[in-house]
C-alpha cells in the first residue's frame, strides 16, 4: 500500500510538471476539428447552429430536452468546435430567446466540469486559451419596431444579457429589409456599427444576403472600419447556387457560413415518401415535395457515402467544408454531434466533388429560398 501510494504522489508530481497544453487527462478528447479565417478573427472549422434549441414547431423542442442537449454541446466543444450560431428570435412564442440562454448557461456548466476535471488532478483551474473559447455569433432581427440605430444596439445589449456575457464574437443582422423597408436596413447597418464602436462584438456580418447587397454592406462597414467575418446563406447540395456569393466574400474579406447544409435534414438519408416528418410539421410537405426530384442526388450522396465509408450526413458536410464554407448543422443530441463530427479530420476527392456537383444540379426542385434572401 505504501508503494502505492509513492508511485501515486510521484505521478502527481509528474503531472503538475507538465505544461497544461500537453496534458492529456484520462477520457479527454483530442481536438480534431480546426480553425479559419472569417475576416479578422479566426472560428472553428465547423459550427454548430442551435435554430433548434427552443423552436417547438419544426424541430419538436420541449425544456425536458435540455440534458440531452448539454451532452451534445459538450461533446463538439471537446472536439474544438468553437463557433456557435444562434438569433435573438430563436425559440418559439414564450420559450423566445432560449437558444442564447441555454448557449449561456451550457458554457458556464462546460468550463465548471473542466475546471473540476483538472483540479482533481492537482493542476488547478481550468483556463480556456484563445483557440478554444467559446465563439457566439448572434442574428439579431430586423423587426418592424427597430427602425433606429439605437434600438439595434439595445438588441443587442439584451442578447448580451441572456447569454450572461460581456461580448459577442459577431453581431449579425438576421436578413435583409430592403426588400421591403429600404430605409430600415440603413438603420441596421450603422446600429451594427456601433456594436462594433462600443466594444459589444469583436466583428460584425449578415445572413440571407446576396452578392450585391453583401457588397454595399461591405463598402459601408469599410468607411466606418468596421471588420466584417461573416455573411451567411442557406447552402447545401439542394440550393440553387453560383460562384457569385463565394466571390462577394473574397471581395469583402469574409467567410461564407452554410446554414441548413443538410436541407432540414432531407439529405441524411433518413426520409423517403414513406417516412416523412409528423403530421403538422411544416417539413412533412416540403419534403414530399422535393424528394420526387432529388432521387439521383440521394443516390449519387448515398454511394459516395458508401465508398468513402462514412454516413450521408458526414459527406454532405464534407462537400459543404470542401466548397471553403464553415456549416453550421445542429446537434440536439449526443448520437447527432458525433456524426457531425465525424465531417471532417478527411476530405472527399475531387472526382466525388464533382459527381455531387453533377448531382445537384440535375434535382428537378431545389429547396426554396428563405423569404428574405437578397440579391
């Protein structure tokens, strides 16, 4: 028992010697996914939407949901994931705003059970380094009560306040008005700005805008000197997409971020005519609508799949990743965050590249564009 006991003191001491960078504690993960640009600041490789967290209509959401939840954040924030995409509107009727809360509190909860894990070994608390920090980037909606800059930042103070955190990574405005209200995006872009200015985001971006919109944005953004990281369109193999808003970003320095990549999920291969989403979820009709036309493309996706070895999912966000594009699919549950990560640490040929690309373009009805999409 005394040797025991030796040898025990002796690796303790060994272990505290050891800087914490290269410790690798019992059970831990190795981080697998890495890290780009996004104009001035640097996200994680992949992303994880949380337009689930909370929203009871599609997605089925119910507060008993929160651990499983928690256990699937836990686990992409083990394997590097640092970026998380969420909106002030993100939760259905009273639950509004629950993805920042949980995204708030799952932090806290995540940093408290490092810090335990690393004390029990005699290495003191746990201190995330730069590289691993968690990374919000919130949508903030342009709706039809803010129609000043002020109001804008308020948004954003109040978004600051559920996620419990002095700083967002990137503010971004949720879509575009100037479809129907020109003078209510001039608002928003210069309230974005002033985010910036007063020390509330460390950059800024948009979501569902399009080349020519994200262009004056950007020229507006560069006169105040405000950096942008990010704009954001729904993008996967069911889109109907070009070149166009992949060079927008190069022009204006920021990264494409993918929403929906696996198109609500009608490309993991789980849906047919048969198996459809319950009845009175929206995505029951959408998807009898457009599987009929995407037969080859489940096909080609499925036989890639196959001789790559990994899931539809996986490949699908794979092509996402092999496009330039950071995805942002959502994980609701431990056995989801896995096989997203199981997206990457590899990278499909060219030639499988190509035969999905010749796929998607023969679907007969793509996915429909988000209402408020620009041009």
């Amino acid at each position: 028992m005394a040797s025991f006991a030796h040898l025990l003191a002796c690796l303790c001491l060994a272990l505290a010697a050891q800087t914490v960078t290269a410790l690798v504690l019992p059970g831990a993960k190795k981080t697998i996914v890495g890290r780009v640009s996004a104009g001035p600041i640097e996200i994680s490789a992949l992303g994880c939407g949380t337009w689930s967290w909370g929203n009871r209509l599609l997605w089925d959401y119910d507060p008993s949901q929160d651990e499983e939840i928690y256990r699937a954040y836990r686990e992409i924030r083990d394997a590097g994931v640092t970026i998380f995409d969420t909106g002030d509107s993100y939760g259905t009727l009273d639950l509004n705003g629950r993805a920042e809360i949980l995204l708030g509190q799952f932090e806290r909860r995540y940093l408290e059970e490092k810090s335990s894990s690393k004390s029990m070994f005699g290495i003191g608390a746990y201190v995330s380094n730069a590289s691993n920090k968690q990374q919000v980037a919130t949508k903030l909606a342009p709706y039809p009560w803010r129609v000043t800059r002020g109001s804008y930042v308020k948004a954003c103070k109040e978004s600051l306040k559920r996620l419990e955190q002095d700083k967002l990574a990137i503010a971004q405005t949720h879509w575009s008005t100037a479809n129907y209200n020109v003078f209510q995006e001039g608002a928003l872009w210069e309230g974005l700005g002033d985010m910036y200015d007063e020390g509330l985001c460390e950059a800024v971006g948009v979501s569902n805008y399009g080349p020519i919109q994200l262009g004056k944005f950007s020229n507006r953004m560069k006169e105040r000197n405000v950096p942008i990281a990010v704009a954001q369109v729904q993008y996967s193999l069911m889109t109907a997409r070009n070149n166009e808003i992949l060079d927008a970003c190069d022009d204006a320095g920021c990264r494409l971020i993918s929403y929906s990549p696996l198109c609500l999920g009608l490309l993991t291969g789980k849906y047919n005519l048969d198996n459809l989403p319950r009845e009175g979820n929206p995505r029951r009709q959408l998807f009898r609508e457009l599987l009929p036309g995407a037969q080859q493309l489940l096909g080609t996706l499925d036989a890639v799949a196959k001789d790559v070895g990994k899931t539809q999912s996986q490949v699908a966000i794979n092509w996402a990743i092999s496009k330039g594009t950071v995805p942002i699919p959502g994980a609701r549950n431990l056995q989801q965050a896995q096989e997203n990560l199981g997206a990457v640490g590899w990278k499909l040929s060219n030639a499988a590249v190509q035969e999905l690309d010749n796929a998607s373009a023969g679907v007969k009805k793509k996915m429909i564009e988000n209402i408020f999409q620009t041009r």
